[in-house]
C-alpha cells in the first residue's frame, strides 16, 4: 500500500464507533445558524425575526464568491438574530429558530431512488457548479472551503484528477467510514459529478487500511465506473492533509503556499462532500444536515448520527448516555486537529465531523519541560518544516524568522506536538505564529 514520504506519526485509532451504524438524530427545540461556518466572507441573512421557514430554505446569501449560502435544517420561526460561541470559541452572527413541526421544501426529491449520471446526461459542467454553489457545499472535512470555488480552478491550471478523501486518518472518527458503508452508490454517482465538473477522466477515492470493509465495498461497487479507482493506503497520519494526500495517490509533492492542489493537476474533495454533491445536483437538497461521530472512552455509547445543521453538540452527546463524570474536555474534531469547545451549547455545522469527550486522563497534558533538541519534533513534521524554531520565534515574536522559515505552510495536523517528549505545547504557539505571520502578510499585500 502506498502513503505520504515526509513525515508522519502512528496515533491509537480508537475509532470505538465504527460498527455502530448511522441514527437519524432527533430535531432540537431552536436550531442556531452561524453565519460564518466557511472560509470565506460570512453569508448574509436573508430572513427576519418572525418569519415562518420551511426545510430547506434559504435563509442566509453568500457574502461574496468565496462564501457559501446557508440553508434551514428545520422548520419554524425565527427567533432572532443575534450571536453564539461557535466551536472555534469566539461569538459569531447567527440566526435562531424555533423548530415547528418538519415541513420540506417540496422540490427536494426525499425518496431513497438512486438517480444514476446517466440519468441526467443533459447536465453540464457549469450546471453542476452553479447547482453545488446554490446548495450552498463546503470541504466536510473540516476545512469548509466552499467546494464551488475549488471547482473553478485558477486559469492555466490543467486538472487531471479529482482526488476524495475518505483516509478519515483522526483518530476516533468513523463518520466518512460509516458513510461509505451505507451509502456508497450516491458517493461513486457524486465523484463521477466532481469528475465532470471539472472536465477530467480519472478520479481516485483514497482510503486507508483500517477500513477494510469499506475498501471491499467501494471497489465491488466501482467496478461499474472504469474512471474511477479505489486506492487502499497504509494507516499514517496526517493522510488527510491535501499535500500528503496528493503525494501518496499520484505522488505528487505540491509546492509552499500560495501554489494550490491545482497546480500540480489535482481537485481534493472530502467523501463527505461527495455525498453532499449528489444530493444538491440530484435530489435538489440544499447541505442542511451532515453524519457526526460523538465518540470518547468514558462514554456509555459512542454513535454516529445524520444531525440537522443548528442542533446543540449537547443533545447528542445526551443520546449518548450523558456527559461521564470524568470527562476532561470535549473536543469539536479529533483529537489531533480538534479544538476544544467552551461548551457544548456549540451547534452542529457544516464543518462538523465529531464531539470528542475526552476523560480526564486523556485530558491531562504532561508537564512542558524544556527542549532538548532531540529533533523528534522536525522528523515527523509533514511539511518538512522545524517546529521547535517555530514555537520558539512566536514566544520571542521573531515575525520575520518565522516568515522566512515557512510557518504558513503549516497544516496545524498536530505531530509535532505528539511526538514531544518533553510535552512542549508546539502545536499551540504554531497557531500563534502562523495567525500573526498571515495577518501581517495580508495587510502588506493590502497597503501595496
Ligand atoms: S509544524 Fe505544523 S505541519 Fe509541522 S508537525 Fe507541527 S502542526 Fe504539523
Ligand atoms: S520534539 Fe520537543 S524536545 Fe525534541 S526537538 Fe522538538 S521541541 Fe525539542
């Protein structure tokens, strides 16, 4: 099996939920809509309070071509406009609304009817894009790249491969593989969009080892797409990070920021997004609701859910038997590239791929020591960079050495801080670092 060249770690997979197969959560009383839960400028809302919204509606515009509209998972009234503590733990514009009853817009095809590419041959590329745009589709794995914009490559780039992500390489995480089992002929009719998208006759869907099943699977089912090639990879993380991704399907090592996946010839998409692509283009159905992993030791039954945009983190981490009394944090994410939540009123958004509860012992960091130069720290680094001067020029706000030395190529994937063993918070100042260097980057490009 093939995987990345530079760099990687081994975490524990601990994925303790990946034979529980996917619940449909129930409807919260008042689901919360972020306005900004893409890259990108926030959307706008379109709706005020007191308006009555049915599934399905829009009820936020794009703020811009990179932004993506937002849709109601619910049906109801709107409550307000006002903000909430999202899962990066700032307080962001959001719209409530009182849930009533589950009223569907009516051109949202509901049935389970598998509407195959050759059913629709008179779709084109550019409807594809305009219908994923409309659905209002970001990355699902996290990144919440508006998937539109990917698919519109920066001119002179020539796109050979669409690449999916379904290596799910945090541990704890099963939603991508859960996904996969259940439903794997609307993931291959979604690639084969992605792959008529963007004009290209070779699309991969990348998956590592520990999901043998879905790898058998996905390869019986493919056999009716010659285009389309499953590619089983050895288990090592960060497998997910586009760079690695790339270099291990078609070994191909993308160069420093800004160049993009593009420049080399390939569109990564998360398997999630594929999902979501089928459903916009075939069934019409805006990304209101996504699958979500609520997984941790300490808790009585880790699950997968389909959950509604807007649903409070609590009342799946409640359908799981209850926050355990020893729990030390919950993450929103995995544990390596997760942020911890400030609580767990955070509602469910498009980027939402798990709740991590994780016990106190987990919880627990090892006492920082000092730095011992071991080196630990650069040979695992995915990015061929060297942490430890990283972490050290943020606590000394050396901006410029920082510049110099790379930091915004960082994918903040976490191994170096894994693989410490004085325990040194790397990852934390990283982010630092690299926050300050692109706001100074950005405000140099402005004044010019
Ligand atoms: S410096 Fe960034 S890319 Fe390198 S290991 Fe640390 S978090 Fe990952
Ligand atoms: S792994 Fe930790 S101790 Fe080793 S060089 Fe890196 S920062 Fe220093």
């Amino acid at each position: 099996m093939k995987t990345f060249r530079i760099g990687g770690v081994h975490p524990e997979g601990n994925k303790l939920s990946a034979a529980r197969p996917i619940t449909i959560a129930p409807l919260p009383q008042v689901a919360v809509f972020p306005l900004g839960q893409h890259i990108g400028a926030p959307a706008k809302p379109i709706v005020n309070k007191g308006d009555k919204v049915i599934v399905g509606q829009m009820i936020a515009e794009a703020g811009g071509f990179v932004s993506a509209p937002i849709h109601s998972s619910v049906s109801g009234t709107v409550l307000k406009i006002d903000t909430i503590v999202d899962a990066s733990g700032y307080a962001k514009p959001a719209i409530y609304i009182q849930v009533e009853d589950d009223v569907w817009d009516e051109s949202i095809d509901r049935s389970a009817d598998l509407v195959k590419i050759e059913d629709r041959p008179e779709l084109t590329d550019k409807e594809i894009v305009a219908k994923i745009q409309n659905a209002g589709i970001v990355g699902m794995g996290g990144a919440c790249f508006p998937t539109h914009v990917k698919l519109s490559p920066p001119p002179g780039s020539k796109i050979e491969w669409v690449i999916i992500n379904a290596v799910e390489c945090e541990p704890y995480l099963t939603a991508d593989h859960r996904l996969m089992l259940e439903h794997a002929d609307e993931i291959l009719v979604g690639v084969a969009l992605l792959m008529k998208a963007v004009g290209v006759h070779k699309g991969y869907i990348a998956i590592e080892g520990n999901k043998p099943d879905a790898i058998d699977l996905m390869t019986e089912k493919a056999q009716a797409y010659p285009d389309i090639e499953i590619v089983p990879l050895k288990i090592k993380y960060p497998q997910g990070g586009e760079k690695q991704l790339i270099d291990a399907v078609v070994g191909r090592q993308v160069p420093a920021p800004p160049a993009l996946p593009a420049n080399v010839g390939a569109i990564i998409q998360n398997v999630g997004t594929a999902f979501a692509v089928y459903q916009a283009v075939m069934k019409n159905k805006p990304l209101f609701e996504r699958v979500v992993t609520v997984t941790g030791k300490s808790l009585a039954q880790p699950s997968n859910f389909m959950v509604r945009m807007g649903t409070p983190m609590q009342q799946l981490i409640d359908l799981c038997g209850g926050l355990p009394e020893d729990t030390g944090k919950v993450v929103g994410g995995g544990p390596m590239m997760g942020k911890a939540l400030i609580n767990t009123d955070v509602p469910i958004c498009k980027g939402s791929s798990g709740v991590l509860v994780m016990n106190d012992k987990e919880a627990r960091r090892g006492q920082a020591g000092p730095c011992i130069r071991c080196g630990k720290c650069v040979t695992v680094c995915p990015m061929g960079l060297e942490p430890y001067l990283l972490a050290n020029g943020t606590v000394n706000e050396m901006w410029d050495l920082l510049e110099a030395n790379q930091i915004t190529s960082c994918i903040e994937c976490g191994s170096c801080q894994f693989t410490c063993p004085s325990h040194r918070p790397l990852l934390d100042f990283v982010r630092i670092g690299k926050s300050t260097v692109t706001g100074i980057i950005k405000s140099r490009v402005q004044s010019k």
